[in-house]
C-alpha cells in the first residue's frame, strides 16, 4: 500500500504581548505576535512483501546415469542451472554431480541465487525429454518411462523480505490406464491406471541442495562463537529488541544477540542428540582485548566430547559467560562469575574481536581431541570487524586462519562454515568459507544473517546438515501426491532442529517454525523410480499431477493455514 497520509498542519501561538509603546506624538503603539510551527511531512504506510521465489534443478536417469533435464534459472536452456554472473559477466551454473575431480564441483544448486536475481517462474523453459526430444511445457512431462527409470527435483524456496509459514501441494491427481497393449492384457485386463503406485518416490529436505539424500557420517564439531561486547550490551548493539526471551526456564525482559545464539547452538545440539548422531561437539570463544592485556581473550568454552548433555550445559547461560569474558580483568574466564550480564552495563567492556585466535583455538582443539577418521567441521560466528593488530596484542589474520583450517595446517582438514550477522564483515567471513582441502569464498559455506532473530534458523540448518537428510515420506508416488493434494497440502518447518512430524502433527504446532525472510535459501526434494521389477501391467499408463508451494506470513497467523488452499 503507497497511499500516503499526511497529518494536517497546525500553528502554534507561542506567545502574545505588547512590544512597547512609540514615543509620545507618535500615535498609538502596534504589538506584535510571536509564532512558530512544527510539521511532520511526507508521513507514509507502506505495505511489506511477502513474495515466495523458486528455482529448481531436475534430473532424470533413463540408463546413461543422471542428465540435467531443466532447470530455473538456466540462461542458456541446456538444462543445468546457471545464470550470468551481473558483475563479472561470467557464467555460475551448477557445476555438475559432486566430482573429486574437479576442483569447482560443489554438486549444488547456484548458492549465489537470491530474491534480486532468481527470474520470476514465468520465464523458465521446461526443457527437453532426452528420450523423445520432446519440448516438456510443464516440469515433469516425461512421455517414455521404462522399468528402471528414476528422476529427482531440489526446489530451493527463498522467502523474500518477511517470515511465513509454507505448504508444499498436489493437485489435479489423475491416472489412466491409456492404450491396452496385447502383453498389457494377460496382467492387467482391465486397463487400470496402476503408474502412480508402482513408483516409488521419496520427500526429503535437501539440506544442501545438492539433488542427493545424504546419509549420517561421523563428525567431530567446533562451535566458535564471538563473546565480544557488541553480541550483548545495548551501547554496542548488542540489543535486538524489547521482547521477551525464554531461556533455560527463565524469562528474560529483553532479547539480546548472544541470546539468540544460546537458544540456536542448544537447539543444535539438542537435534543431534534427539538423532543419535555421532558426533563429538566442543565450543569455542573470542573477545577481544582491555586496556592492559597482553593477550587475546580468547579460549576453549567445551573440549570436545561425545557427551552432548555436557556441551548443552556449556552453552547454557551465555549472558553470564560472556559478561564474565569481557568484563572482568585480564585472563577473565567464561567461568569466574566477575561479569556484569545487564545489556544496559556500561563500564570496563573490553572491545574488539579476535576472530582469527577464535579459529586458531578451535582448530587446536580438534588437533588434539578430534577423532581418527571423521570428517571435521568448524562453525564459526561473529557479528564484528575482525580486530586490526594495533593494539598491544599480535593477532591472527582470519583468512590465513581458516585458510589453515580447511588445509590441515595445524590439525586436519576442516570444513569451514561462517555465520555473519549483522554489521560483521561479510567479506572476511565469505573468503573464510569452504571444504575441507577447498578454498575459501564458497558461498555455501557462508550464511548472512542481517536480522540476529534468524540465527537459530540457521543452527537448525546446520544442524540439518550434520545428521541424515530428514525424509518427509518415502512411499508410493501415488500416496505421496494424494498426501500433498489432501486439505493444506504438506506443513513444511523451517527450522528442522525442532522436533516436527509433518504428516502427523498438526500444522500449527509449537515445535513448527515459519521459515524466515530475506531470502534464506531453503530446499525440499522429491525424487522417484520406476523399479526394474515393475512388469507390462503399466504399459501405456499415464499420471498427471500439478505441485505448488503455498505460503502466508508469519505475523498474525499461528501456522493452522488457511480454510481453503
């Protein structure tokens, strides 16, 4: 809504008195009046956004291995994802299936995808069946499926500007049994449209968008986590709003950074141990320096352990850890209790941040208590400038420290991820980014997080990430489209730490999250195969369906959806 409203003027009649009287013979005195005016101009309600984007990527296997059937964006039409990069003209496509061997290979959808580039859904090109050759109007429209054939679709969500709740739908199901062949009629005489139950397909929460399901692997974590001053009190930034946060059974009357970082790492941790995940998970700090230290304050908050209870209680109470770190004297611990934790404390705060000691920290640790043959990760956020060197400290550069870290130079390689939050260096943090044995600058690994209140999203993320891919449902096609095109169509969560069941609770439950604005790139899969056992019975079968996804804003609305999709 631009209509505006303009509040109407009014003059203010500050005082009222004689100047004086002119001199005898002058005639009679004149007063004056004293004015004044206050206006408030060019006042405006504008209504916000609520705009659901989507891009996808499809595959389809006919017996020659997966081929890249159509994608959106896709500038040039060959079915694989890609656009042109606006400020180096330079093409970013999919980079093809995860290959050891290629070096630019990340197996995901473009990561660089956001609200301001993904072209609207009218202008995607549907492709080509590489059987048929055939112009495919629609996604799905393969017209020769054999025994054996199997085929996936990642859509990444993005939702622009506000949070809202989403709904993944079918409609329009039919089936029909279509021409009855001479070796149809021995096991199917009444020509019954069976295609639709004789596939198989999966749902799945693709979490890094790469069109595989990806299975638990053993992995040992590093949460390193920026206790600077501006993640807590008021006079740095540190507050996020007047609301209400419940934390560890306590209600506290203000919500803060490091809050929000406390319930997101728990809520982490919390899904690891709720999925039996083999893990081991330590935490890591940095602050910066007060007047008269000679070292960083930085250090170790939790060794690594399997003992996830342990690292839960490490990461409760961070209000309290971080006051003792940056407010106490030098060699303050997280754990000495010196701390002023009121956001409004304005005394003594030690400043800066030492990110590139945070991440040297974390990886000693894992050098020294990290597993034998596991993969190694090390999630590190902040919200600040990289502290520049010129005080009495030296530092570590942040880039040659994750450098390091994704090389194994002082432990062994490590997966980098980085979270930014709000006036951080997203540079720095974006060029820490990678794999393990990569380089750095790979947006995948890299979350901008501009409201502090989507942290906890991404640790559920992350978290997503860490475990098996969640599976929706895993059924006959069939079954899983009349699922979809039943009521609502299916609740998706937006955050996957939290313990949701999205075919049976229902959709407005505490435990499911809208999924949060600005864009953050979110991906639902549904993949399917026609099994080599399937025999004549689906001769000639066809089965139509139409999918969409649904989505309403978060404010105002407990998630229920609406009476009518």
């Amino acid at each position: 809504m631009n209509e505006k409203l303009r509040l109407s003027r009014r003059k203010v009649l500050a005082g009222i008195g004689v100047v004086g009287l002119a001199s005898a013979g002058a005639g009679a005195g004149t007063s004056a009046f004293f004015s004044d005016e206050e206006e408030f101009v060019d006042n405006s309600l504008v209504a916000g956004e609520l705009d659901l984007l989507v891009d996808w990527q499809q595959t389809y296997d006919f017996g020659d291995g997966q081929t890249f059937v159509s994608a959106h964006p896709d500038h040039d039409n060959d079915g694989e994802q890609s656009i042109i990069d606006p400020e180096t003209q330079t093409v970013q496509n999919y980079s093809d299936f995860p290959d050891d061997d290629d070096a630019d290979s990340n197996g995901a959808n473009i990561p660089g995808l956001t609200c301001e580039n993904i072209p609207p859904l009218s202008e995607a090109d549907f492709g080509v069946d590489p059987v048929t050759d055939e112009n495919m109007e629609t996604l799905v429209q393969f017209s020769d499926v054999k025994p054996g054939d199997s085929g996936e679709i990642t859509f990444s969500l993005h939702l622009c500007d506000n949070p809202g709740y989403l709904w993944m739908q079918a409609d329009n199901v039919s089936e029909d049994g279509g021409i009855l062949t001479e070796p149809e009629t021995a096991v199917d005489p009444d020509n019954l449209g069976t295609l639709g139950d004789e596939i198989q397909a999966t749902l799945w929460y693709d979490e890094d968008c790469d069109n595989v399901y990806d299975i638990d692997e053993p992995v040992d974590i590093m949460l390193t986590l920026d206790f600077s001053g501006s993640m807590l009190y008021d006079q740095y930034g540190g507050m996020v709003s007047t609301d209400d946060i419940q934390l560890n059974g306590t209600t506290l009357s203000e919500t803060t950074k490091i809050d929000l970082v406390e319930l997101g790492t728990r809520q982490f941790v919390d899904y690891l141990q709720s999925q039996n995940a083999d893990v081991q998970v330590g935490v890591a700090y940095f602050d910066g320096e007060g007047t008269d230290d000679n070292v960083p304050r930085t250090g170790i908050l939790q060794p690594l352990t399997t003992d996830l209870s342990v690292v839960d209680g490490a990461l409760s109470g961070l209000r309290q850890k971080l006051a003792n770190v940056v407010t106490g004297s030098a060699l303050s611990t997280p754990f000495d209790g010196d701390g002023n934790p009121s956001p409004f404390f304005t005394n003594g705060i030690a400043t800066g941040t030492y990110i590139g000691e945070g991440v040297d920290d974390a990886q000693a640790e894992i050098d020294a208590n990290g597993r034998n043959g596991v993969d190694y990760t090390n999630i590190i956020l902040s919200d600040g400038e990289s502290f520049n060197g010129t005080g009495s400290t030296q530092f570590s550069d942040p880039v040659t420290a994750a450098d390091n870290a994704r090389a194994g130079s002082l432990s062994p390689p490590t997966d980098v991820f980085t979270i930014s939050v709000g006036s951080a260096n997203d540079s720095i943090l974006q060029s820490m980014a990678g794999s393990a044995g990569g380089t750095g600058g790979d947006p995948s690994f890299f979350s901008d997080v501009d409201n502090p209140l989507n942290i906890p999203s991404v640790f559920g993320n992350l978290a997503s990430q860490t475990v098996a891919e969640r599976v929706i449902m895993q059924d006959s096609l069939a079954t899983v489209l009349t699922e979809l095109a039943d009521g609502n169509g299916i609740p998706l969560d937006g955050n996957r730490a939290t313990i949701y069941d999205e075919l049976t609770d229902p959709a407005d439950d505490p435990d499911r999250e809208a999924f949060r604005g600005d864009g953050v790139m979110h991906c639902v899969a549904l993949s399917w195969e026609l099994p080599f056992t399937v025999g004549n019975q689906v001769q000639g079968d066809t089965l139509g369906f139409d999918l969409g996804f649904y989505t309403e804003q978060e404010r105002h609305n407990d998630g229920a959806g609406p009476q009518v999709a």
